[in-house]
C-alpha cells in the first residue's frame, strides 16, 4: 500500500477501482476526498501506525463512501466508519488524538441532461473540488470504537440495544423504530 498522498493518487485509485469493481465519477471523488480529509487532519498512515487514530463520518451510500473506507480502512463493523445518509457527497474525517476534524463537499454537479463535467481528478486542486471545512464533532464513548459501553432492552419489542441508541420515554427505553413507529422493513405474519 502507498502513502495516502495526491503524488500517489493513480495508485490509490486503481486499489479503490479493484475493491469497488469499475471506475467512476464516485470511486475518483472519494479517492480525492480521502486524500484530502487525512492529509487535512494529519493522517499519515491510516491503515498502520494512524489506524487508531482515525474516523470517518461519510453522507452518502454511494461509490465514494468505497473509496474512503477502501483508502482510510475505516469500516462500519470496526465502528471507525459512520454512515449518516443524507444523500450528500460528503464526508468528515477526524483525527481521534487531536480531535481535528474536516468536513468535505464535493462541488461537482449534474448537467441538465444527467451528466457531469467531469474534471481531470490527478492534477485539479482540492479548493477546486469541494469545500473544505474545519468542524468539531462532539463524540460520545458510546460512538467510539471497541466493546458496547452500554446495553439496554426495548420495552415494546423486546430487542437489545446497543451504544445508548435507546430513548427514556414515559419511563421507559425503546428502540427508534418502536418510539417513532418508523421501520425500513414491515414484518409480515
């Protein structure tokens, strides 16, 4: 694996290509976006000596989020990786020692016709990409990676619950799903 630096951004690329399966719009920007947010927070070698060190909160369930997790080794099941899908082509990378953060937008748009002017990503400036921003994330132990730190049971549906993702409510904890009566899915009889 090479450094995480623009010098390197073919190869980058070509590791995100390899693990995402084709080349995209999505796997060039997220390949950028990484190299940007972990040289912005100081991150050297997020996969070895800086692995730790790291999280990323990514907007979006698309290509990108590929390259990110692909270049940082943030994943989900490692609780390195969080994924808020606000449907936006952006991410906020931390440095957990520090507690610098950045959060980073991508500026490209859609054309009337679907399509995007596509820049040359090997050599455009990351100012010219997205907008970059410093951030604060205030993180809580139960966010941070390792075991649970705390484990609770929904009152209606029975399930366990972990992290503090429950919610007291008239003296009670539930779940999301049962407090707000929201469910991706619908059980079926």
């Amino acid at each position: 694996m090479s450094s995480v630096t623009k010098e390197n951004y073919a190869v980058l690329l070509e590791e995100a290509v390899n693990f995402h399966g084709h080349l995209c719009a999505g796997i060039e920007s997220g390949t950028r976006m990484a190299i940007c947010g972990l040289q912005k927070i100081g991150i050297a070698d997020p996969k070895g000596a800086d692995k730790k060190k790291l999280m990323v909160f990514v907007e979006i369930d698309r290509c990108a989020t590929d390259a990110i997790m692909v270049l940082t080794g943030c994943r989900p099941g490692k609780r390195t990786m969080k994924i808020v899908d606000f449907g936006k082509m952006a991410a906020t990378f931390i440095n957990l020692e520090t507690g610098k953060a950045v959060r980073i937008v991508s500026k490209m748009k859609k054309n009337t016709d679907g399509t995007s002017d596509m820049p040359d990503f090997s050599t455009v400036s990351d100012e010219e990409l997205f907008t970059i921003t410093n951030v604060a994330v205030p993180l809580q132990p139960e966010d941070l990676p390792g075991k649970p730190v705390r484990t609770a049971q929904c009152a209606d549906c029975g399930e366990k619950i972990l992290d503090g993702r429950e919610i007291e409510h008239e003296g009670k904890s539930l779940c999301k799903p049962c407090l707000t009566q929201s469910r991706y899915y619908v059980p079926l009889p």
